[in-house]
C-alpha cells in the first residue's frame, strides 16, 4: 500500500514536469514571435527551464501541506502550488543573478510565471484523480479479505475507506467471533478455516490479518494458503498494544529486530558530536566565567555563611553509576538532613544563596563533571541514589532515563519542570520530558536547549528558586 502511494507521487511529480515542460516549451515562441515581434531564440532557454523544473522538484519535496494524495484538498492544493512557484521563481532568479545572465525576455519571463503558478495549481488540485483512475482500474484494483476478530477489524474501517481511492475494495470478513453480525457493513464470509473457498468464491486477491495471530498454526495456514492461491498477504502490527509501549523496528544483519525505542546517542557519532558540543560550552565557561564566580560566591560566603565554597553530592550518572557532582554551597553547613529537597523560603538557605540559586549560578561548577566526562552539558538531570529509588516506585519506566549522561539543563527544566518534585505529576512529568530528549536526540535539540536556559538564566521561571 505504501509501495502504491509512493509511486502515485512519483508520477505525479513527473506530471508536473512534464505540464511544466511543455507549457515552457509552447510560450516562448508565443513571447517572442507574436508579442515581442522578434525571432525565436533558444540560447540559453534550456538552462532557464532547468532552473525552473528544479524549483518545482524542491518545492514538492518541501511541500508545507501534506493533503491526502486521493482526495486533495483546494486550499491545500493552492498552498502547495504557491509554495512550487515561488520556489521555481528563486531558483531561475538565483541563476540570472549568479550568471549576471541580461538576455532572458523581461516579457516572456513576467508573463509566464502567472501562468506557471496556474499551471501547478491545475495539476495540484486534477492530477492526482486522473493518475489514481489509470493506475487501480481493472486488474489492478484490490479486492480485500480480513482475517480476525470483529473489533479489530471495526477499527480499521476508516483506514480502508480512505483506501479505496487507490483501489483497495474490502469485500468483507473471516472470523469465528460468536456475534460477527455487529460489524454493519463488511459482509462476514465465514470462519477462519473457510479463507481457501473464500478466496476461490469471491476473487480475494489480498489478505489482511487485523491482529498477530496468537498460534503459529494459525499464520502458518494464511500464509500456505494465500502462497497457494497467488493472494498478497498482509499481518497489521499490533506489538504496541501488546507491549503496551511505542516500538521500533530495525535490523541488524540477518536479524529484525522489535525495539521499545530509538535511541540516537547509540551511534557513536552522535555521541561525538555531542561530546564535542559539551567540550566547546564547557571549556570556556570553566576557564573564563567558574573563576570569576568562585571569588563572588566565596566573598557573599564569607559575608553570610562562612564555610566551604563547594558542595560534593554522590549522584547517579549514567547506568546508575554514582559519581560526585560539584556545586557551590548554598545552605549554612549547619544542615540537619542534605539528602532533603530544597524548598521556597527553606531555612537552610542563607540570603544570598537564594539568589545563587534563582539564577542557577550554583550549577556553574557541573561544567567541571562535564570536563570529567561524568555529566553532560544537556541531559536529564541527577538525583540523589536514594532519591532515584523512591521516584522509580511512581513510574515504572523512570529508570530509562539513566541511559544517557545526566545533564545540567534539559528538556525537562527548559520546560519548567526543574527544582523539587512535590508530586507526583511532578515527577511524571519531569521524567516523559527526559524520556521524550533520549528518544529524540539531535545535535540542534542540544543547541536549542542550551540557548533557552540561557535566556532563563537570565529571566528565571517562576519554578526557579
């Protein structure tokens, strides 16, 4: 089914080249001879055309609307051919200024863009319906038979519906459900052992299995009938209900594999650049900004809380691994319990550390651990082991996030979920922001990120304090 949407857009791009070439091909001499009164030229008329079917080609591609191809929608369909001129226009006017090219007639070139933008807008809104008739006519045209449970099968009905444009015709169902007279309007043709006569008796010519069968014996008998009868066959993946959890599909090999995600910083190039990214923030920051701010935190120290400038923490890094985090101390050393999340107005914090806090110059000394190799510059951020242990028991997928480095900002903090976790919403939340980051990881999210706490450095959320 992809396999037939894919190509009805290759052809439809085709078309469109090809509208776009002829038209091109039947105004110039329109331009030149009737209205300019001139000889027809064709000196560099090809390279223009070439330019122009270039912009179409990356204005398709680039395509801001993605409308069902069967059944195009107008403003859509206008959007979209808006896009392709005006990319065909900057392509053509990038080349006459590149080549400081003055001999394209100003007349043929201002008259035939309205018409290009017509021509793309004709082809955008009809070409789809004329290439879809041609294709799935006749023998091409599919005639569906599911193999499964009624419920299953009721909730593929859109699906099908929307199939039908390119040919796919459901003729009806194949199940031993007890009441199978509930799926109004898919006629039932009998029970699982019936698919061979069914086959026979109603031209089936694809077969759809609306759920993994749960015995091999079961898709076993599919799968010898339909290579029997010459019938296409096709098993809906239902792994992300059964797993109850999004799933990936990749091989590796020989093998295929069913994974729950994608993990981007599994390849070791990503992992570069990202070790490269951290090196290139922390680098400055530890040479150039820590020092400075060591001897002002050390100087309000001195004032309100004499003591030692840094906080060492065991946390837990990546894999679980614990590892000390630096930070600069602000609470009295007079403190009762260190492994107690801060809280607003929390008397454990001297003045001015409140202040070191709000505007996360406390995190400064982190860049340490990612010199170390032990934090990341972007990552989901540590928690104390025993913190790690009770927030586990309100989400069963929390410890996903330890297999990347901890971070010191993140999603999740660049989102407002940062300081303590009172709830635990709070916590879920923090924790589907970090999971989101791993299964997502770019080197522009990074960047992105980086960028937007920043600008919270400096205009702190009302969750920082």
């Amino acid at each position: 089914m992809l396999i037939r949407t894919r190509g009805l857009r290759w052809l439809f791009l085709l078309g469109q080249i090809a509208t776009v070439s002829l038209l091109f091909c039947l105004w110039l001499p329109l331009a030149q001879v009737r209205w300019a009164g001139g000889e027809l030229s064709l000196d560099k008329y090809a390279l223009y055309l070439a330019a122009l079917l270039l912009g179409v080609l990356i204005g398709y591609l680039t395509e801001p609307g993605k409308a069902d191809f069967a059944c195009p929608d107008f403003r859509i369909s206008t959007n979209n051919a808006l896009w392709q001129a005006f990319y065909s226009c900057g392509c053509l006017f990038v080349y006459l200024v590149g080549t400081q090219d003055k001999t394209i007639s100003r007349l043929f070139l201002f008259s035939f863009l309205p018409a290009l933008y017509v021509a793309l807008v004709v082809t955008q809104r009809y070409l789809p319906g004329l290439l879809i008739r041609a294709s799935f006519s006749g023998p091409y045209e599919q005639r569906i038979a599911l193999v499964g449970s009624v419920k299953k099968a009721v909730a593929l009905r859109p699906w099908l519906n929307r199939k039908r444009a390119i040919g796919y015709r459901p003729i009806g169902i194949l199940c031993d459900d007890p009441k199978p007279e509930s799926l109004t309007g898919i006629k039932v043709l009998g029970g699982l052992a019936d698919l061979e006569s069914a086959i026979r008796q109603w031209g089936i010519t694809q077969v759809i299995l609306v759920e993994f069968p749960q015995f091999n014996e079961m898709l076993q008998h599919c799968t010898s009938v339909c290579e029997k009868r010459g019938v296409r066959l096709l098993v809906l993946c239902d792994f992300e209900e059964r797993f109850r959890h999004a799933v990936t599909l990749f091989e590796d090999g020989d093998l295929r594999f069913v994974g729950l995600r994608q993990e981007p910083l599994e390849d070791p190039f990503n992992r570069f650049c990202k070790r490269a990214l951290d090196l290139a923030v922390a680098l400055p920051v530890a040479g150039l900004v820590l020092p400075v701010a060591t001897a002002v935190v050390w100087a309000l120290q001195r004032w309100q809380s004499p003591g030692p400038v840094f906080f060492r923490q065991l946390r837990s890094g990546m894999q679980n691994r614990p590892f000390s985090l630096f930070k600069f101390r602000t609470m009295h050393v007079e403190n009762d319990d260190e492994t107690r999340q801060a809280r607003r107005d929390d008397p454990r914090l001297f003045p001015a550390g409140r202040w070191l806090r709000r505007f996360s110059v406390d995190e400064l000394p982190q860049f340490l651990n990612v010199l170390r190799g032990e934090m990341s510059v972007v990552g989901p951020r540590p928690h104390l082991p025993r913190h790690d242990e009770l927030f586990a028991t309100a989400m069963n997928n929390y410890s996903v996030r330890s297999v990347v480095k901890p971070g010191i900002t993140g999603l999740a903090q660049v989102r407002g979920f940062r300081g303590g976790t009172p709830t635990e919403q709070d916590i879920t939340e923090r924790v589907r922001s970090d999971i989101e980051y791993l299964e997502n990881w770019s080197f522009l999210l990074d960047c992105s990120i980086i960028l937007r706490t920043a600008s919270q450095m400096v205009a702190p959320p009302k969750s920082a304090f």
